[in-house]
C-alpha cells in the first residue's frame, strides 16, 4: 500500500504476491486448554510480525500462516491490512479461498466493475438526511 497524492491510498500492484508463512511449533492442541476464546493468549507467537511493518503503509497486505502442531492439528491464521476490506469483505476472500483449495467452484463470484464505487457526476442526491440540515 503506497499514499499519493492527496492523501490517496493505492495497491503497489508489484506481483509480489501474498506473504505466506510456514511455522512449526512443539505444542499440541490438547496444550491450548479446553476451549479458545480470544483474546488467544499465544497470539504474538502463532502469527508471524513482519519486522518494520507497524503501519498501514508499506506492510504486507496478507499474510496467511499454517503453524503445524506436534500432534499433527494446525492453525491457520491470517493478517490483512484493513483498508483493503471490512470484515465482511476478508470473510467472503477467506470463504473464497476455502472453496478453491476443495476444488469447488465458487459461491460468490468477483465483480469487477469498479465504476460502481464511483461518485456520480454530477451527484445526485437520492436519500434527504434531514439531521444534518442547518
């Protein structure tokens, strides 16, 4: 992710790819305890931090990790910058992703009409919020 001008946030579509990682850990689920609810305790340890990457700009925006467990469980975890998409967004990317790796077809299929995320011109006001009138 790259700021231009005007504060405008862009994708450095530099074909780099997703970072993924691939880690091993000498624990089993079982050491985890009985249920996991967040905040995982072991959440800096499971989930790799890109060194120098604290920002938006300039860090990874996904990282998929498989952290493969002694007792042959693993877990997935994902890190995604969030100007790229809500958590609705990620979700249906994750879904998406799942339904590829079973060789499925997917549920939902991209659109890829970015015109529709445009501001028409000139606006046109279709819902009157009184709230904000002075």
């Amino acid at each position: 992710l790259r700021e231009r001008a005007g504060r405008k946030l862009v994708v450095d579509c530099n074909g780099e790819g997703v970072l993924f990682v691939e880690a091993h850990a000498d624990v089993t689920l079982d050491d985890f305890g009985e249920e996991l609810h967040p905040p995982f305790p072991c959440l800096e340890e499971l989930l790799f931090d890109v060194p120098g990457h604290g920002g938006i700009l300039h860090c990874p925006l996904l990282l998929i990790q498989v952290t493969m467990l002694k007792c042959g469980g693993l877990i997935l975890a994902w890190r995604f910058n969030h100007t790229m998409a809500d958590g609705t967004g990620m979700m249906q990317f994750m879904n998406a992703v799942a339904e590829m790796a079973r060789g499925g077809q997917l549920s939902v299929q991209p659109i890829w009409k970015r015109h529709l995320l445009c501001a028409r011109d000139p606006p046109r006001v279709t819902c009157v919020h009184h709230e904000h009138d002075n």
